[in-house]
C-alpha cells in the first residue's frame, strides 16, 4: 500500500489544523489562540462533526490514528464511522495507543469515503492513510452548502452511539451539507470570540440551538443584548447569510417553573424570539425564529437524563430539523433557491 501526503481539503468540518510531531490535530477552535476562547480549550478539542471526505478508485483505506493513554472524559475508547458514497457502513472503536481505521473489498471503481471521527471521548491524532498502489485518493471537491451549527451538548451529540449519527452529520448527509458543527457541551455562552470565528468562516447557512447552558449563568437582562450582539458581530462579514435561530428543546426540569423573576426555559424562548424581532424590525431579513419545541418535545422517553436525547432521540432531532427548518419556507427562499434542492 501506498501513503497519501496529507491535503488540507482532506478535511470537513474543522476549523483549524495543528501540525505535531506525531501528527495532524484537529479543532474546533482555532488552536493557536486557544487561550482566548476560555473554557472552551478541551470541548474543542472534541471532533464533532469533523471528517476526512476524499474520492478513491482504491478497494482499500487505512487510517493510522494516535490516541494518547489519557483520553478527554473518561472513556476507555474513540469511536470512528466510515461512509461510503454517504452511507455508513462500518463503525470502528479504537482504544489503543496506536491503531488503524481499515475498510476494504471497496472494488476499483470510484467512490466517496468519509471518516466521521470521534465526536466526545478523545482528540487523536492522525498519523497517515494508505490506499492499495496504484490507486489515487483526491479532495471531494465540489460546491456544497456550507452549513455552521452552533449549540451546547445538544448539538455535540455526546450520547449519539456514533460519530456518524449525531444528528447535525444525520442532516448534513442526507441533505448533502458541508457541516462544520460547533456544539459544545456545557458552554453554548453566546461567546464574542465564537461569535468572531463563525464570521470569520463565511458560511452559507447557519443554525444555533440556543441552549439551557445561558440559565445558570446569564441573568434574563443580558439574555437578548447578548443574542443580538452575537448576530451583529457575524453579520460584520455576513450581511446576507440566512440565520436560523432555535430555542432549547424540550427541558423537563425547567418547563413549569414559574417563580417571579426566574430566568427559565421559557422565558428563554419567548426572549430569543424577540431578539430575533427586534433584529427583524432593524432591518434584518435573513434571520428567522424556530422553536426548539417542534423538534424535541413531548418525546421524553428519548430523553432518559431528561437533559439530552439519546441516540435515538437525536435521530427523532434530525427528523425534525430537516422537516421544520431545512424544508422551510425561509431556507428555501434565501438557501435552496441560490444553491440547490434540499433533497
């Protein structure tokens, strides 16, 4: 077998990419500034939604991957999905130091490989892949909708079985999407330096499901200041790039308070609604309000914490973020109409 040099548009879904001794990271962030997105270092690091996507006439893929002996968050291994021609059909799980990520009796035609990479145990490292000799391994190139999600554990998809099944990579592969998933458990803040880095992306669509992260920490006063700061700071190099903004899905632990004065679920959402009017009634007409409701909502049994969907709940997710936000009226006026079907 023959190693392929690594190319940077081997890569989906990842911001930056540093260079170790050992190999290729992968973030999520930019990782030379990583100290300035505080609390934010490890999540990061956690390869929601990244992928390498190349085209191949090869009956065979090897991926050798380094995984350091302390992993993120105490899980015993990293788990691997491999697409081909976008459809999962094996998942791998890695718990050694060193290891390969191997598919074959692919045939000699071509066809698209995907390796959907651990979204919540470990960073790992790629080391090189290897194809049989005499075959070739290029970029997937091609104009695809370039799709930014940004959100809290909901959106990471820690309990989704699989890197593949998350329910942002559900989506992306069945509407063909470029995903880059910023989900981060535990710390969907509304960050400026967030904010900053998805303008500094130029997507073509963005979504954030805003999240129950802003309850304990954010009091109602600087709730919408702190949305609608977010959206202007984006919209510095994204004037016209339609924004979805979703409220938190079903929370059963907050749903029924109604103390005065309390910062809750829903107020949560009855707030991000008006920020998004309120931006609306200033001018902008490429932002548009869902209710996380209508994706998650009275299915409790899928939400066994009763925090976050399981795996098959992220399923139900994607379900519904395809039916209620991709096949909207709103996306496919300022989305589909300029870039193609949704289907």
């Amino acid at each position: 077998m023959k190693k392929i040099n690594w190319d940077k548009k081997f890569f989906e879904g990842v911001v930056s990419i540093e260079e170790t001794e050992s190999g290729l990271r992968l973030w999520r962030i930019p990782y030379k500034e990583k100290k300035l997105f505080y609390g934010l270092e490890d999540i990061a690091a956690k390869q929601s939604g990244i992928r390498i996507r190349f085209k191949t006439n090869s009956s065979s893929a090897s991926l050798a991957i380094g995984i350091p002996d302390k992993n993120i968050h105490g899980k015993s291994e990293a788990v691997i999905d491999i697409a081909v021609n976008g459809k999962i059909v094996k998942k791998v799980k890695a718990s050694e130091i060193a290891t390969d990520i191997t598919i074959d009796n692919l045939g000699r035609r071509e066809k698209l490989i995907e390796f959907w990479l651990d979204h919540h145990n470990r960073q790992m490292t790629l080391k090189h892949m290897l194809i049989d000799e005499g075959s070739y391994a290029v970029p997937a190139d091609g104009r695809r909708i370039k799709w930014v999600t940004y959100g809290s554990s909901i959106t990471q998809c820690a309990e989704a079985e699989s890197p593949g099944y998350t329910w942002p990579a559900i989506v992306a592969r069945k509407h063909d999407l470029n995903l880059t998933c910023l989900g981060y458990g535990s710390n969907c803040h509304l960050e400026p330096m967030v904010a900053m880095m998805i303008r500094d992306l130029h997507p073509d669509f963005i979504s954030m499901i805003l999240s129950t992260n802003a309850l304990g920490v954010m009091h109602i006063r600087y709730f919408q200041p702190a949305v609608i700061g977010m959206v202007r700071i984006i919209r510095e190099k994204n004037p016209a790039t339609p924004i979805a903004a979703i409220s938190p899905i079903l929370f059963p632990a907050s749903e029924k308070i109604t103390e005065e004065g309390a910062f809750t679920i829903v107020k949560m959402r009855q707030q991000l609604q008006e920020a998004v009017n309120r931006l609306i009634d200033c001018g902008d007409e490429k932002i548009a309000y869902f209710n996380g409701l209508d994706l998650l909502n009275d299915e409790k049994y899928l939400m066994p914490d009763r925090v976050h969907p399981n795996h098959h709940g992220y399923a139900h997710m994607a379900e519904n973020f395809s039916k209620i936000v991709i096949n909207s009226d709103f996306l496919k006026k300022h989305v589909f109409s300029v870039y193609g079907n949704s289907s």
